[in-house]
C-alpha cells in the first residue's frame, strides 16, 4: 500500500489479523495496535526504512529516538549490551508494565530507532494482542503512539485511522486502550538509575527495586 491509500482495519479477535500483522511487518510496513495505554504504530527493528516511516507519518522530530517494545525476557541480550542482576530485577518487578528502561544498544539496531543516543528504550506492555502481534513479529517492534505528533493520542482504533490511516497499511482494532498516565523511563547507566520521566510507577519504588531493597 502506498502512504496515499487506506489502512485495511481488521478485529484483534478475527483469525487473520495476527498473520496479517507479521506479513505487514515483514515487508517493510507500518501496523497499529492497541497497548495498555493507547495505540501504538510499530514498524520491524531490522527494518530501517520502516522504522524512517514513523517519523515521516507522525510528522515526529528526528532526535527522538524510538522505544522497541518486547514480548519477552529473552529479547534483552538481543536488544541490549547490558544485562545484570539490576535490570533484571526491574524488567522481572514492572514487566509487563508501565516502566521503560533505556540501555545501551547493540551496534546492529538501526539509527532511525537509536537515533545520536546508542541507546534503547525498551518495554513489555501489559495487553494480550499488543503481546501477539510483537511475539509473531519476532519479538520487537520499534513502536510509539499512533498519533501525529502534538496531537492527542488514539486510544481507540477509529481514533487511529483519523489519525493515520492514509499513512498506514494496517490497524488492529481491540477496542478502547486504557489511556490515562504513560509509562515512567528510567535510564540504567553504570550503577545508577536515572528518571527520565515520571509516569504511572513512583520513582522512589523504582529505584528501591534496582537496588534491591525491596
């Protein structure tokens, strides 16, 4: 589909949106999803000109990076260059959850995703079809919200094709995401854990769990 076509909308609970999704992905295109807090548009990690696409539909700024959300444990020694007991114990604490944890990234993830940071956000969302559509993905998708940027986030999929939906190949409809309060980013750097953003997690719970205290 060329970006002045219509995303094709299918339901979260049809058969065919899951291996929809995965074809989309895999050929360089763009899908919306809902995640525990509003819908997303993700693009394929190994995919550097999907990824570029983002930026382009939302209309985004250039030097911000874009988190990879992630359908297991398994995908940190993929992602990241950095693993130990600490961000363990967060990922095993928040995920899945409202915590983003930015790490150093491997030197294969694409600019258009790391943009001048050589680093990743990276969360695990707390919803069944946002879960799937990553899983069957093969476990990663560089994905921010489906919205153009400045304006409000879709927290429904009618809400996404006014949105995107000229801009898009395909949008998921499971129905309302929460909404509400974003995900809290920290930032693992040596020994020390740095709050980006305050969001749906306290900071002081956060950091207590990274030091093991809890």
């Amino acid at each position: 589909m060329s970006e002045a076509g219509r995303a094709r909308v299918v339901r979260a609970d049809d058969p065919q949106a899951i291996p929809l999704a995965t074809s989309v992905l895999r050929e360089g295109g763009l899908v919306v999803f809902p995640t525990d807090t509003v819908y997303g548009v993700g693009a394929a990690v190994d995919r550097p000109e999907a990824v570029a696409r983002i930026y382009v539909v939302k209309g985004r700024p250039l030097e911000r990076p874009i988190p990879v959300l992630i359908s297991s444990l398994d995908q940190l020694e993929r992602l990241v260059t950095r693993v130990d007991e600490r961000v363990r114990r967060l990922a095993e604490a928040f995920w899945p959850g409202a915590l983003t944890i930015v790490l150093p990234a491997q030197d294969w993830l694409p600019e258009e995703i790391v943009r001048d940071t050589r680093a990743v956000g990276l969360r695990m969302p707390d919803h069944p079809v946002a879960l799937a559509v990553i899983e069957a993905s093969g476990g990663a998708l560089a994905t921010t919200s489906a919205n153009r940027s400045g304006e409000r986030e879709a927290c429904t999929a009618d809400e996404a094709v006014e949105a995107l939906g000229d801009r898009v190949e395909l949008i998921i409809d499971g129905g309302r995401s929460p909404g509400g309060v974003p995900s809290t980013v920290v930032a693992v750097e040596g020994d020390s854990l740095r709050i980006l953003r305050v969001g749906a997690l306290e900071p002081d719970f956060v950091e207590r769990v990274f030091r093991g205290e809890t």
